[in-house]
C-alpha cells in the first residue's frame, strides 16, 4: 500500500507495457464494446495503443508532480490507481467471459443471451465506475497545484 502512495505510477507504466505488448500480440483481433443498443467495433491494437497512450500519461504525470514534490493527497492517489488498474482489468476479464454460443436450442439460446447481457451491464457498471474515478485524478492535481510543493 505505501508503494502504491509513493510510487503509483509505477503500477501505471506496467499497465502500458502490459497493454501494448497484449496488442501487438494479436492485433487482427477486435474488440466489441456493448452498451445498450451502441455497439463499438475496435481493432485490440488501436484498443491497447490508446489505453497505452491514457495510462502511460497518467504514469508520467504522478512521476512529474512527485519529482517536483507536490503534495498528493494519498488516499485519493492509492484509490485512483487500485480502481484504474483493477477496474480496468476486470473490464477486459469480463470481455473474455462472454459467451460465443452457437444456437443448439433454444432455451439455451435465451440462457446465453440472458448471461451475456449480466456480463454487458457489469462491464458498463465498470467502465462508469473507472470512469469517474478519473476525477479523482483530477482533484488531487489540481488540490495539489494549488497547495504547493512540500
């Protein structure tokens, strides 16, 4: 827990490297990303390339407002980076637990469609979650900027 208040971005940078090794992995694959009646069809490297990118520059801003010793507010630091980071992997571990059924019957059918759908709405719940928690980010750089250096 003092790693994650001392060092959060370190859980950051391992995020990226992480997410753009996974898209050059498979980078023919896509994404699809259900919310109600959207659906959003993105290749896995464009996926991981942006993610990187987000991640990555959270990373850098935690390493530039620590070296230059601002005053972070810890709890909000320690909640932002366990609910991106957690949030974020939860997201794309539900992804990978949707169901590809092939129609056998059809009460079967109606149980994968009823079971993909709670996996849709957990992963919507999510990803507003991990969402607004970016604000937390937010409010502590700026609570921070406006506090001064220590």
């Amino acid at each position: 827990m003092n790693f994650i208040k001392r060092k959060p971005y370190f859980a950051f940078l391992v995020v990226a490297i992480i997410l753009l090794i996974a898209g050059f992995l498979n980078p023919q694959k896509s994404i699809n990303i259900n919310i109600k009646d959207t659906y959003l069809i993105v290749s896995r490297i464009d996926f991981c390339l942006i993610f990187s990118f987000i991640f990555g520059l959270f990373a850098l801003l935690y390493l530039v407002l620590i070296k230059l010793r601002f005053n972070l507010i810890s709890w909000m630091t320690f909640l932002h980076v366990i609910s991106s980071v957690l949030g974020f992997a939860l997201i794309v571990l539900f992804h990978y637990l949707i169901k590809d059924y092939s129609p056998k019957d059809f009460l079967e059918v109606l149980d994968g469609i009823d079971y993909n759908n709670n996996i849709y709405l957990a992963i919507t719940i999510l990803f507003f979650l991990v969402g607004f928690t970016q604000l937390l980010f937010f409010v502590n750089v700026f609570s921070a900027l406006i506090r001064g250096r220590n």
